[in-house]
C-alpha cells in the first residue's frame, strides 16, 4: 500500500507499508510556519488522477507538488507546479471534478414530486450568476476552492498554463539578472501589488440598502510575501485573472468539505458557527441550519463543529458534523434547519459484552472532540476496478493463535476460488455496483452543450433588450418632433453620440466574451490517447451507512446511521423488548404500515431517557411525513496513543489509514477488524492520504499485529445494533433456532398488525 502523510513542519512523506517500510521525505527546508492543514489529490483533468498533490498550509499558501509514481523509486517533487496565498490560515482545499452536469438531471427529476420546497435545495442552473462560477465551471476543467479559517473562501483556475501566470516585467528582469535575491524581492513586492491588494471580496452575510452585496478590499494589508514564499515560487504564483470569485462567509470556519458528487456544495462550519451549505454555482447560501437550541436546565447549547461530512450512500442531502464536545449531529436539508438527530456519545457508559465490567475512562466528557469523519469514495477509475481481491486482507503469522488461523485457512479458501473465476464474472459484478460510467472527453461534450444553451438564451435576451431599446427610440423621437426644431437637433446629436458610445463598448465586451470562451479549451475534440475512463459508484440508495469518526485521544469509532426500513426494523426490536413480545422478523410491508405508530414509540423512547440531572438537550427528530434518523456505535477502537489528526479510507473500502500526533500511522482491516500495519514517520503528522493503487508484489508482505495492540470493544448504547445483525444472520440460517420452533406466518400479520399497540 501507499500512503501520503503530512507533518506539523511543511513536510510531504511518501510511504511504501511493505514488511520493510520506506519512507520518502520532501527535502525542502522544515519550518514550523509551514504547517500543512490539509491535502488531497488533484492531477489530470479535472483534478481525477493520484499524480499530483495540491496542499494547504497555516500561513495561508496553497501549492502542488508532482507525485512521480510510476518510477523505479517513487516520489514527490520539492518544487511546486503552480501555487497562490490565501489571506489567513488556509483550512481546506479541493479539487472541483468535472462530472457535476452528468448526474445533476437525474437527481433533479428523481423526487421533485415529493418536496414542496425542492427548489429550496436543488435548485435549476439555467443562467449566469454573476456571483457564482457556474459557467467559469464549464469553460475550465481545474477548478480549485480555497477555505480560510476566517471565512475567506476562493475559486481559482489552476491551470499549468504560463499565460495565466504572474511573470516579473521583462525589464526589472533583465536590470536584477545578476541579482537572484533582489529579483525576487521585486516579484513578491509587485505581486501583493498588482494581484492580492486588487482582490475584491464579496461579503455573502451583509447587503447593501438596495440589496446587493457588499465588496471587501485590502484583506491582504498583514500579510508578508517574503516570510512565505521561498524560491521555487518566482514566476510560479498565479495571476489575477485566474482568481473566478472571492467570498467572505462566516466564520470562524473550523471544518469544510465539498461534496464529491454534487462538487458545486460546499459545507462549513465552526465553533459557535452553525453548519452552512454554501453554493459555488450561485455565490450564495443553498441552506443554512438552526442552533441546537436550550438544554432541559434551559442553558443554551451552541454548536461546535469540528468535522463534516456528506452521507450520500443515503441522501446528497443529509450531513454529518462532529463537535468539540463529543456530539454527532445530523441534518437533513430536505427536511429543516435544526438537527434530525444527534448523538451525544459520553451520556451513554462504555460497556463491553459482560454488563458489569466497565472501562475506566482516563478523560472527562468536555474533553473529547471528534476530529475527524471519514465516509467512503464514490469515483474512481479503471486502474482502480482491477483491485477487487482479498490479497491484502489475508492475516499471515504461523504462529497466531487457532482461531486467528483458522480466517487465514479461509480466507486462502475464497482466494482461491476467486482465481478459478473468470475477469468477465469478476466486472459484470462490478457493473452492478456502477451507477455511471464517463470519460473525459464525454465531459467535455456535456459542458460544451450546456455553455451553447446558456449563450443562446443570453443572445434572445439581448435581442428582446435591443428590441425594447428601439421602440423606446421611436417613441422619443415622436415626442421631440413636438418640441422646437433647434431643441431637437442639438438633442439628437447627443443621443447619436451616447449610443454610439454604447455600442461600441457593447461590441468590445461580445468580443471580449468571445475570446474568453475560445480561450479556454472547450473544444470538444481530444485526442483519444488522453481519453481516460472513470466510474461513479450508486449512491442515495440505502438505509444506512458506515463512518468512521476519531477523536483526540486516539481511538477510531465505527458509526452506523440508519434510516428508512433499517430504522423501522430497528425501532420494531426496541418495542418487542420493551413490551415483552417475542420478536418475529417482519416484512417491510408490514413495518411501512405501521412506520407512523413505530415512529411515535421512538420519539417517547427517545424523550423518556433525556433527564436534567445530565443537562440534555431536547429530543431532535424530523417533522412529519420525513424519515427519521439514528447513530448506533458498531466498534470503538484504541489504535493511538495521541491525538489523531487525520484519517484516510481507502477507495475499495476495505483499509483505514490514521495519522497521529505520535508520528505514527496505522492502517486497519475493516473486515477483521486488526491493525495489519504501523509505520513511525519521525515527525507530528497532520495528515495522511491514500493512494488507490496497490503493489503487485506485495500480496505476502502484509503483517499482523498482535490483538492487544489494537484494542477495540462494544459500547453498551448500540447492543441493539449487534443484536439486530445477530437476528438477520440467524434468520438467514435457521429461524427454528430464531425463533424457538415458532416460524414467522405470512398470513397471520394482519392479526399481528391488530394486536401492536
């Protein structure tokens, strides 16, 4: 495996987990001003392809490195490909992928019957913002926004192109050729000149009287190009006319994450900053969620977000934030502002299976914080397909115990049976999981036509404009023909001149708009060696989904959401043990039926274990006629010994890389739930980054680590969770052992239906 790691001092390490790790440092200067926040990956087009690394740092720069992987010795360069400042603490960068036009129609016209505010949420993109980048988003396929802590959040063009770069004048160039340090003095000295001091800002929270919104100028008054940029940045920062839009959101803004599907979303949040979903698109806010409200001690509770993340195996519309104080907190923007669900997890004891033996907790509750959320992926390519073996997940040690051996025997077992099968089999079942299939140069094609329809409705605008125009002329002219002979010559001649004037600057705008569009590279023909293949997994298709949450003393949790039928089928467990009623596993028909009555049992379950001696918030739920919502603990893990600050889920799913403040990384089997790797970087890493492709010949070169280094247990609150797998898997085998002898009768389920309550 490959893995990409980031530390406290500006550093990026590129590291090969084989049973002898290596590991490949950057050799630039280490400086703790250098911090980087966060990374990801942006090569190719539209930023798809693990060849490049776009990252960015607490002083505010954002730069790419190269990722040379297909090398004998694989690195990352010290020099950046193209690189901008930020303002302030720079937070969060992304990528803006290209495929947002191939599955924003069917979304739309999926469920627009259902909502009476569906436009609210999913608006329709027929027009020009001229607060937004929705056509910028057409005409250019590397977009990449920017989020500050102080709300400062940037779209830029980042294209290698060396016209869209800022260059020194040839001629202070050539006066300080022989003087590099003076040279460079000048370039930095101009460009906070010519392009940050020229930076407008527009302000989304505040309008004017005549509600337009507000520009901020000067934002970049504290801020010393010298201190930041270092050599390599001389004629490689971007220039002004690469800068789309600029906006001030509030702030602070302690966690960002743009949605991998709908790219145009982005979600912010802070301390005591309520989560907002902001709109590239537009410029403006698509919503905006309520304050969690007061506690049942009538003390206000604010919101204290830390991470983010989208559930889109659910919905594009629901999201999940972690708090500063061990909170998960869920909204769907279907339904309302305020939160659907939360999850406090400290109001509930951790317990392993035995009831009495309890843990000994070494914090207090108002220490956790939930640094991190980790969910799956949804795009990946055709290099990534092929990765569809347990190879890596085989667990090899001769001398573990039996039952530890007794998963590699079988695991050895479906391998092998997976090799008898043919590649044809191995992709039809792939296929089955696809929801789309695009290449590049379908995307090229889709935003071409969408730019065509957007010039063609600004073209029958104009005509209805000069239309307007003329008949006012005429009916100008009649009047004035009223009027003196000398009034009206000396008014004709201005008028001749001043629309003149007027059509000449019309003129140079069309054609300055013409030019920007050919510019741009949005001609549909490419050649076909560039044409890469990509796939976008299913999504907003299930009841439930998995994440993965850390928090600052070292343990990763295993969360499931649930919803829809999984939620019902939960709910229905809760009541047939609350009441004393033999459970009997039901049909989703019959648990639909009864979704309103189950509904109202889990709202009183829920109010009934709130109490003031814990100063617990009301219950949270959503309004009538929506899905509920819940948050079960499937696994809680011990994998660190510091604070984690950043965790990777790997595209298959199957791996999780965590970073640590003890320079450590580690990697967890999801499926066997086992450390297979641990790896000491040597510095405070900040973050870490998987990489889809796996070595060839590192299928026997994974390791095991013993089970008391990676100590994990169920918690007590979601021993409903466990107890529903356990009656699924037992109905599948035998619901004579189920269900003591009493089989589930189709035909008595009305009778059953009528004896519920």
């Amino acid at each position: 495996m490959q893995i990409i790691t980031s530390d406290k001092i500006g550093l990026l390490q590129y590291v090969q987990c084989k049973t002898k790790s290596s590991i490949c440092e950057q050799k630039n200067e280490a400086d703790l001003k250098r911090k980087i926040n966060y990374m990801t990956w942006s090569g190719g087009y539209g930023g798809y392809e693990e060849s490049e690394i776009t990252l960015c740092r607490a002083n505010g720069l954002v730069e790419s490195f190269e990722f040379y992987e297909n090398e004998e010795n694989p690195h990352i360069s010290d020099t950046s490909l193209l690189s901008f400042i930020t303002c302030n603490n720079c937070i969060y960068t992304k990528m803006l992928n290209h495929h947002h036009n191939l599955i924003y129609d069917d979304l739309f016209n999926k469920n627009k019957k259902m909502y009476t505010n569906y436009l609210n949420f999913m608006p329709i993109y027929d027009n020009e913002k001229i607060n937004g980048i929705y056509e910028d988003y057409m005409i250019n396929d590397r977009l990449l926004v920017t989020v500050s802590n102080s709300g400062h959040v940037q779209v830029l063009n980042w294209k290698y192109d060396d016209s869209l770069k800022y260059h020194l004048d040839k001629t202070e160039e050539t006066k300080n050729k022989k003087d590099k340090k003076k040279k460079m003095e000048i370039y930095f000295k101009n460009y906070k000149k010519d392009v940050l001091d020229n930076i407008h800002f527009k302000i989304i929270e505040d309008k004017d009287n005549n509600n337009k919104t507000l520009m901020r100028e000067n934002e970049y008054k504290d801020v010393i190009m010298k201190d930041i940029c270092k050599e390599y940045h001389y004629n490689n920062m971007i220039s002004k006319k690469s800068i789309l839009q600029s906006y001030i959101l509030s702030k602070p803004i302690d966690a960002a994450c743009v949605n991998e599907l709908l790219t145009n979303r982005l979600a912010i949040g802070g301390y005591k900053n309520c989560l907002k979903v902001f709109d590239l698109f537009t410029g403006t806010y698509l919503w905006k969620s309520k304050g969690l409200g007061m506690s049942l001690l009538n003390l206000n509770c604010e919101t204290l977000i830390k991470s983010i993340t989208f559930l889109n195996d659910i919905n594009v519309n629901v999201l999940c934030a972690g708090t500063y104080n061990h909170k998960l907190i869920l909204y769907d923007m279907r339904c309302q502002n305020k939160p659907v669900y939360i999850y406090d997890h400290f109001k509930s004891k951790n317990v392993s299976k035995d009831k009495y033996n309890y843990f000994n907790d070494n914090y207090y509750e108002s220490d956790l914080v939930f640094t991190n959320i980790c969910s799956n992926s949804y795009i990946f390519n055709e290099q990534y397909k092929d990765i569809d073996r347990d190879t890596h997940n085989k667990i090899k040690n001769s001398e573990e115990k039996e039952y530890i051996k007794e998963k590699k025997e079988k695991s050895e077992h479906i391998k092998e049976e997976e090799n008898n099968i043919d590649n044809s089999k191995n992709i039809s079942d792939l296929k089955e999981d696809i929801y789309l299939k695009f290449n590049t140069h379908e995307l090229v094609l889709k935003n071409f036509k969408i730019l065509k329809t957007l010039q063609k409705k600004k073209n029958i605008e104009k005509e209805k404009k000069k239309i307007f125009e003329i008949k006012k002329e005429k009916l100008e002219k009649k009047n004035v023909k009223k009027i003196i002979k000398e009034e009206n010559n000396v008014n004709s001649i201005l008028k001749v001149k001043k629309n003149g004037i007027n059509k000449k600057k019309k003129k140079k705008e069309d054609i300055n708009y013409n030019k920007k569009v050919k510019n741009n590279d949005i001609i549909p023909t490419r050649k076909e060696e560039n044409i890469k293949n990509y796939f976008i997994k299913n999504f907003s298709n299930k009841d439930s989904q998995i994440i993965f949450v850390s928090d600052n003393y070292g343990n990763v949790y295993e969360f499931e959401i649930a919803t829809g039928n999984r939620l019902l089928n939960y709910i229905y467990i809760k009541k047939c043990a609350d009441t004393n009623i033999r459970y009997k596993k039901k049909s989703n028909n019959y648990l639909m039926k009864n979704k309103e009555k189950l509904y109202a049992f889990y709202k009183d379950y829920q109010q009934n274990n709130k109490t003031h001696m814990r100063n617990d918030l009301p219950p949270m739920w959503a309004k009538n006629n929506f899905d509920q919502f819940i948050i079960t603990l499937v696994k809680k893990f011990k994998i660190h010994n510091g604070a984690i600050s950043s965790l990777s889920l790997h595209k298959k799913g199957n791996f999780l890389c965590s970073a640590s403040y003890e320079r450590f990384i580690s990697i967890l089997n999801i499926k066997s739930k086992t450390i297979i790797k641990r790896v000491h970087v040597g510095h405070i890493l900040t973050g870490c980054l998987f990489h889809s492709q796996f070595f060839n010949d590192n299928e026997d070169q994974t390791e095991h680590i013993d089970e008391n280094e990676c100590e994990s247990w169920e918690d007590s609150s979601i021993s409903s969770y466990s107890y529903l797998n356990g009656i699924e898997k037992k109905n599948e085998l035998n619901d004579n052992e189920l269900f003591d002898g009493e089989l589930y009768d189709e035909h008595e389920e009305s009778n059953n239906s009528d004896n519920y309550d």
